[in-house]
C-alpha cells in the first residue's frame, strides 16, 4: 500500500495542500470526471458542504466522508447526482 500524496490545490482561488492516499485521489478523479467537473471544482463543493457542518472536519476528511458517502449512495442507488447528494453526511 503507498503511503499518502500531498498535492495543491485552489479552492474558492486560494492554494492549499491536501494530503490523502492514492486510492482516494484515484477515487477522486473519477468522481469528477463522471460529474464532468474539475478536480478543484469537486474538492470546492465537497469543502462548501463541509464547511456548513456543525463541526467541520479537516477537508481531507470531508473528502474521504464525501467519497464513501457517495460509494455508499451509489450502491445503494441512492444518489444519482454526486455533486448535490442529499444523503451527504458526516
């Protein structure tokens, strides 16, 4: 198992480092590809969802919430949009 990538990111236009294991940039991509949106543009929704929790976790938290919330829903067949995901919760 390979261990964590840090790589930059812009969010709402300031830089930031996140740091998550392959496997959830790999899941990542493909989340935005399907929603046909940029990588950035992807992180700065799941970062607006999680900054409106009542206890926001790091971002590299949220994503990985937001990933297995949305591998969950899919699934499931819950969710059929991946962006605006009702069932999104941490």
């Amino acid at each position: 198992m390979a261990g964590p990538v840090k790589r930059s990111v812009t969010i709402a236009g300031h830089q930031t480092s996140i740091t998550l294991e392959p496997l959830f940039w790999d899941a990542l991509r493909v989340a935005a590809a399907k929603a046909a949106l940029p990588l950035n543009a992807l992180i700065a929704q799941i970062d607006v969802l999680r900054i409106a929790s009542a206890d926001p976790p790091n971002l590299a938290s949220a994503i990985r919430l937001w990933l297995f919330a949305h591998a969950r829903d899919t699934l499931d067949g819950d969710c059929s949009n991946i962006v605006d995901c009702d069932n999104y919760s941490q």
